[in-house]
C-alpha cells in the first residue's frame, strides 16, 4: 500500500510532524512549510496527496493560502488544522476550498482518520468541530426524518439520486422525491444550499445517518 504524501503547512510544523512519525510509515510528509508564502512557494515543486494547512500563520494566512492554492490546482486535497474551533471559521475554511478540518486539540487517531478521508476524495469535520456547527446550526435539522438526514449527507457529499439510490437501497424517483422534500421542509432552493446546510449542521464526516437500505422503500417508488 502506497503512503499517503503530505506538506505541512504550519508555523508549529514540529509537534505536527512528530505525530505523523507516530503513523506506522501510513504517510510520507514530503514538504513543509512555516507560512503561506512559503507554501505556495513549495507548491511550484511538490504536488502532495493531501496539504495538511494551519490557519493561523504569519506572512499569507491558511485561508488565502488555500485559496491561491486552489486557483492553480482546483484538485488539490486541503485539510486544516486549527486551534480555532468557532462554525464561523469553520464555514470559512471550507469556503475557502477546505476538504476537512479538525481541530489542534484532536488525538492523533483523528487526525490520522481526517487525512485518510480527505485522501479518498472525502469530506472530513473533525468531533469537536461538528459540536459547534451542530450547537449553532439552525434545528431545522430536527425536523427531518432519519432516512431524509442520509438523504441530504449523501447530497453534500456530491453524489447524483441514482448514486444515492443506490447506496441507499431506493429507487431514483424515491431519492429524487426525498431531496425535494428535504429543499421543501427546510426552505432552501439548490444543491450548494443544501450542502452548507448539512456542513454548519455537522453532517459532514459523521456516520452514515442510515446505513441500511429499507427495502420497502426500494419497492415503492414514487
């Protein structure tokens, strides 16, 4: 199994990096930089699996940085690591082109977990900071039923009704059916709004709302 190649983007890049030497060889950290000047500076020679980028450092921040960054390389995989764990700056981040964030307080086996995720091509909010999205989060997310919360992590999570169908054990028209449902009860209009709603409600890099397909469903399509 190929490791997975890393640059680290932090002004603290020591402990970060002793972490990762705690991995068991699963990541190559092949790049480090202590700003976002520095970074993108690094970027013209290496082009990693996964930019492992703190928000807070001098110079370019991490912010401005992903975003230059995703300028030049709109595939590049961007996991931050911050100490600040505000939906605020959350929301920031993955505005900016984040595909995780995790905050500095997290154990190593989350970090670890976050960076294998984004690796996939996944989306990964760490624990703490799906509490504070949750916590701020409107709670019209209460208002839908369980299957609908499957429904709407796999939306976020890119995938088409008839890939949902699938992974949910539905037909088409009945994941089709749900998504209008969900855009109808929680008053949103499109795709990127249902996406932000599900990442401020916490959704993103949680469980699997519903796991197994409910065959009856499957076979009453609507």
């Amino acid at each position: 199994m190929e490791k997975i190649r890393i640059v680290i983007a932090d002004d603290h890049a020591l402990v970060l990096e002793g972490m990762l030497l705690l991995s068991e060889g699963a990541f190559e950290i092949v790049g480090k930089a202590l700003s976002g000047q520095e970074l993108l500076e690094l970027d013209d020679q290496i082009h990693p699996d996964v930019y492992v980028i703190d928000i807070n450092m001098p110079d370019i921040d991490g912010l401005d940085a992903a975003r230059k960054l995703m300028t030049r390389r709109p595939d590049a995989r961007i996991l931050f690591l911050s100490g600040d764990s505000s939906a605020r700056r959350i929301r920031e981040a993955m505005a900016a082109g984040g595909d995780g964030y995790i905050t500095k307080s997290a154990p190593y086996s989350e970090l670890a977990t976050a960076i294998e995720t984004v690796a996939r091509g996944e989306r990964y909010v760490g624990q703490r900071a799906q509490e504070e999205l949750a916590r701020q989060a409107d709670n019209g997310i209460l208002s839908l039923t369980p299957r609908q919360v499957a429904v709407l992590q796999l939306i976020a999570d890119g995938l088409t009704a008839k890939e949902i169908a699938f992974r949910l054990g539905l037909s088409p028209r009945t994941a089709e059916f749900h998504r209008q449902c969900i855009m109808e009860r929680l008053d949103l209009h499109s795709t990127a709004e249902l996406t932000r709603f599900a990442i401020e409600s916490g959704l993103i890099g949680a469980p699997l709302s519903t796991k197994e397909p409910l065959k009856a469903e499957a076979a009453h399509s609507i």
